[in-house]
C-alpha cells in the first residue's frame, strides 16, 4: 500500500481512473444528486481500488460488462470521508458506481430562489478544491490523479447546466419537465477542478472565446464588467505560452459563493461582490485566468504543496497586471497582499507550521488553515527568484516550467530539482530552504515601492497625529490606492474620525466590497452605530469568507457589536455555505464575552 496524499485514500499502487463519465440527475426537491460514475481504469486491472467519499449513498457497483464488483465503505474520517474500497474481479476495465449524495454534501450549495438575483427558480453551485469532489463524486480525490470527462446532467428543463467542460450537441429530453445536457472535458483534469452550477442563467460572448455567464437580472453587468478579459488572455499568453484550454468562460454566481473566484477550467466560476460597476475588481480574473497555466496545467500534487498553485498565480496575476497598468499598479497589488500575509502570520502566530510554504497537513482539514500565507508568501518567493535571476532569465525559466510539467502535478521537491537544474545556485543564494521550511517571513524578502504607495501609507499612519488627506488627494486615488489607504489607519478610531472619513469618502454607500468591508471593518471594530445597519445587509447578504471572517471579527470587539453579530449569524447562517458557516463559527468561538 502506498498512500502519498494526506488528504485521499487514494493508492498509488491501485490502477488510477484516466475517465470519469457521469450519469446524473439534479434533483432540486431532494437536494441531491443521484445517477451513476463510471470509472475507466487505465487497462484490465483487478484487486482493490479504493475511492474517495463524502456522505454518499452508494447503491450499487458493477464491472462495465454490468458484473457486480464486491465493495465496503470504511469508517467516517472526520477529514476525508469514507474509503470506498472496490474488490475488482480479473480484467476490470471500468467500474460503474451507483450513488447518491446528501443534502449536506460539502461540496455542493443549494441555493432557495429567494438566495438568488431572479428570485424565480432555485440554483445549485459546486465547490470542490480542496477534497470536495467527494461528496458528489465516488473518485479518487486526490490532485495527483488527472482524468478526462464527460457528463450527462439532468435538470428542470427551465435552468441551464454548465460545467468545467465543453458543452456538447444531443442531450434532450426524456422525463417530462426535464431535460440532459451533456459535457465534454478532453483535457485530464484533477478531479478538484470538476465543476457543476445548474440555475436559471443566461450568457453573453465578449470575445471570440471568452464568454460571461450569471442569471439574466446581472448578466449585462457582468459582461460590461469583464469586457476587458480577451487583453488579459492575450497577456497572459505573450507571458506564459500558448492559452491550452479552448475557451475561457465565466460564471457569476449567486453572493453566497464562498470564494472570490475560482479556476475551474473552461468555466472560471466568480461572485458577483466583483461587479463594483467600474472594473475595479477584475484583478481576481486574472488571477483565476492565470491558473490555467499554473493550477490547471501544473498542479500541486497535494495540498501540502498548495503554494505552487497559489503562489505562482498571485505572482502570475501581478505580471499581467504590470503588463495592462503599469509598474505602479502591480505595486499596489503586492502592498494590499503584504497586509493580508501580515495579518495572516499574525493570526496564526510568527513560528506557526501553518506559515511555512512547503506543509505538512497529515490530519489537518486543509479548509480550516486556508490563507494568505500560500499566496503571498509563495509569490514573494517566486518574486524573489525573479529578481535575483533577471526577469529575462526568470521569464524563460517559467515557461520552461509550465512546458516541463503541463498536465503533470507536482511537488515542491520537483519543482526546485528543476528549478536547480535550470539556474543552478540560486536557490541556495536566496535560501529557498528557509523560504520553503521554516515559518514566518525570511528577512530577504522583497519590497515593492513606489512612491504613491509611501505617500499613503506614511498619511494614513499619522492619523492619530492629525494627518489628513486633502481633498485633491482623495480625488487621485483609484479605489485600490483607497484600499491601501484605509488598510493603514488604526482598527479603532473615535466617533469623529469615523464621521469624517465616511464623509469624506462616502465609505458606506459604496459599491466596491474592497474598500467597503475595510471601511466597514473599521467601523465595526469602532463601535460606530451608523455603520451597523449597512453591516447587517452586507452579512445578510453575501457569503464570501474574505469578508466574513474580518467583519465577524471586528463586531466581537464591543458587547454590542458581539450582540449584533449573534443576531445576524442566528438569522442568516442557514443561507451560508457550509464552508462560510464553519469561519464564521470559528471566529465567534474567540469572542470573549
Ligand atoms: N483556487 C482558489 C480558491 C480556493 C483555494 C478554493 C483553495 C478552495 C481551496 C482561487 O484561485 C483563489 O485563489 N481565489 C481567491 C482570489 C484571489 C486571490 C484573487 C479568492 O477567492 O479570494
Ligand atoms: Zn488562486
């Protein structure tokens, strides 16, 4: 037996699936998904295969050729689920396992029609990186196992399916009411990056290969929000190499999304708190687009490698923001990043295992360490290799990488063995083994300044001593320079400086969730009453984790703030993603009082 992925019962000496073809109806009244997974298997096999799942019914398992095959379900691990353990008869090719899944499933919301724009017709979404796949799946859930697939997915004939995958002609219907639409994804993928929203959608092209889904009260906004998104392919080619995946489509999803954006290939899914109404937030675009070289392409071969896919793309978005926006844009992004990393080390503690990028997170749920710590640490880090190379070199070197490794997940060790072998000596020159190992923030790291970004920070500082912005100066910002701005000020000011500010910049009435959630966190953590009820409708309202955890930790600093949270969490969290309900618990654990 040999187990690599802390995270699956996934074996490597097991024949491992190279298809998957799905069977499945969505049924809205049940909330379950319910039909058959067929596994093909590379070649005859026999033995155990042992499978990934999460709160799935099975009902049934058969060889192709429709021969039982003998299986047990393991005991519940509170982490990954229950082994399915397939007893394979000589010469199995493929196995059909048929399943249900439970209204609870982990990686799947369903949303009432009250939680969406049109009010009119329920909606269902995925979610299924990190070790979701199982729970709607029967797989080997491990992102070191790639597979091609198809899909058959039946749905009330009113909504629309779509998924990580092309969509392919024949379908119809056969119930009454209902009807099958079928995918296609002919690149091998892991099995985190399969992906499924059903609801009432509409879509609108802007480009020749890109195209922005959402239900039809947002879909005009959405598309004049990411009309920009062709230049960024177009960008992100000329950086990274040819664009491999066909299409690059995106869905906008209801606000209880738990994420800001996620790559699922073919079909980025993002939530709709990015409509700022001004473009202003299109940098998760880029970011999720800039998964399709490093992510999707090269995959980190367990979470314990998670930075290389978080990493690498932070860095990679930064590039195609420099690109678009100039040096003093990118600079922006990296100040905004450096705080969320700050932050985040700070939660966790500066010698914390969950601040170094190479992990080890046997027993760790990886959804409950999620942070900044990957994405900026591990950007710095590869910003780092950068600069000491020469963007020249660095530039040749990344597409030597993503050509060396595509369609191939990876670890940390493979990747700096051909990091060594392609520009020998620089790793031990910057200490990549302190970077990668040890915990907290190496004192080699990288700055990025500019003078605009001085200018902010050192006036938002010197509020308590009386520093203002002028009224020409809060007109210049653009709304990330804001955003640095608002991140500088202390986390508690008095009643006049809230007052000032808000009326100075109009903060609460905003659109851009951004600098409106600073602004907000601010004020919450103030006790600054005429920001409660804005407070309240945001928290009714959206579910990204991004916002909840530091709006539900600013409100536990005041008993009536503490009181206010509870209120809204007791009303709204049967609306929250499983995911969202579980931060937000874990920050009101720590209130005091
Ligand atoms: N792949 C991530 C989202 C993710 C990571 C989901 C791990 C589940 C487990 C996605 O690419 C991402 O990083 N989204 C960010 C956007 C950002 C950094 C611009 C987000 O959701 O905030
Ligand atoms: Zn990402």
């Amino acid at each position: 037996m040999s187990r690599l992925d802390p995270h699956s019962y996934f074996d490597t000496d097991q024949p491992r699936t190279h298809r998957l073809a799905l069977e499945i109806a969505v049924d809205f009244q049940r909330q379950r998904v319910v039909g058959t997974a067929r596994l093909d298997l590379g070649g005859p096999s026999s033995g155990p295969l042992d499978l990934d799942t999460k709160a799935l019914v099975i009902t049934a398992a058969a060889t192709g050729a429709g021969q039982p095959i003998p299986y047990a379900l393991g005991a519940e691990d509170p982490i990954l689920g229950r082994r399915l353990r397939l007893d394979l008869p000589a010469r199995t090719a493929q196995v059909v396992i048929t399943y249900e899944t439970a209204p609870e499933a982990v990686g799947l919301q369903w949303l009432a029609p009250e939680q969406t724009a049109g009010k009119r017709h329920p909606f269902m979404f995925t979610q299924f990186q990190p070790i979701h796949a199982r729970s709607m799946i029967p797989c080997q859930d491990s992102p070191m196992v790639r597979a091609t697939y198809h899909a058959a997915v039946t749905i009330p004939e009113a909504l629309t399916a779509v998924m990580s995958a092309g969509p392919q002609e024949g379908g119809g219907s056969t119930e009454p009411g209902m009807r099958t639409m079928l995918f296609e994804m002919p690149q091998a993928i892991p099995s985190y990056l399969i992906a499924l929203a059903v609801g009432d959608l509409a879509s609108r092209d802007v480009s020749p290969r890109a195209r922005v889904w959402a239900e039809p009260a947002t879909v005009e906004a959405a598309a004049w929000e990411f009309a920009g998104v062709e230049e960024m392919i177009v960008t992100a080619e000329r950086l990274f190499g040819r664009y491999e995946w066909d299409r690059y489509d995106m869905l906008v999803l209801p606000p209880s999304f738990p994420y800001g954006g996620m790559e699922n290939p073919r079909m980025t899914f993002l939530t709709p708190t990015l409509l700022a109404g001004d473009r202003s937030l299109v940098d998760v675009v880029a970011h999720e687009l800039a998964h399709s070289w490093t992510g999707n392409l090269v995959t980190n071969a367990t979470m314990d490698h998670f930075w290389l896919n978080e990493g690498f793309t932070v860095w990679a978005e930064r590039r195609i923001l420099e690109a678009l926006h100039g040096e003093a844009a990118a600079a922006v992004s990296w100040a905004i990043g450096g705080t969320a990393l700050r932050e985040a080390i700070e939660r966790f503690g500066a010698d914390s295992p969950y601040t170094v990028l190479r992990t080890q997170l046997e027993g760790v749920d990886p959804d409950d360490v999620y942070s900044s710590v990957p994405y900026e640490k591990g950007s710095l880090f590869v910003g780092l290799l950068e600069r000491t190379v020469g963007r020249e070199r660095f530039d040749r070197f990344i597409r030597a990488y993503i050509e060396r490794f595509h369609f191939t997940s990876i670890t940390t060790e493979e990747l700096m063995a051909f990091f060594e072998q392609q520009l020998p000596g620089v790793a031990a020159k910057v200490g990549a083994d302190e970077w990668l190992h040890r915990p907290g923030l190496p004192g080699n790291t990288p700055v990025f300044r500019s003078e605009a970004l001085e200018t902010l920070t050192v006036l938002a500082e010197g509020w308590t001593g009386g520093a203002r912005p002028t009224a020409a100066q809060l007109k210049a910002w653009s709304p990330s320079e804001l955003q640095v701005y608002l991140q500088h000020l202390p986390r508690e000011l008095d009643e006049a400086s809230c007052r000032w500010l808000d009326g100075a910049l109009n903060l609460t009435a905003r659109g851009n969730y951004e600098i409106l959630v600073e602004w907000l966190t601010i004020a919450a953590g103030s006790d600054y009453e005429p920001v409660f009820g804005r407070v309240r409708e945001v928290l009714m309202k959206v579910g990204r984790m991004k916002y909840l955890r530091p709006l539900f930790g600013a409100l536990g600093r005041h008993p009536r703030t503490r009181a206010l949270a509870r209120e809204i969490y007791a009303a709204t969290a049967p609306s929250y993603h499983t995911l969202s309900r579980r931060v937000v618990e874990s920050v009101m654990e720590k209130y005091d009082g």
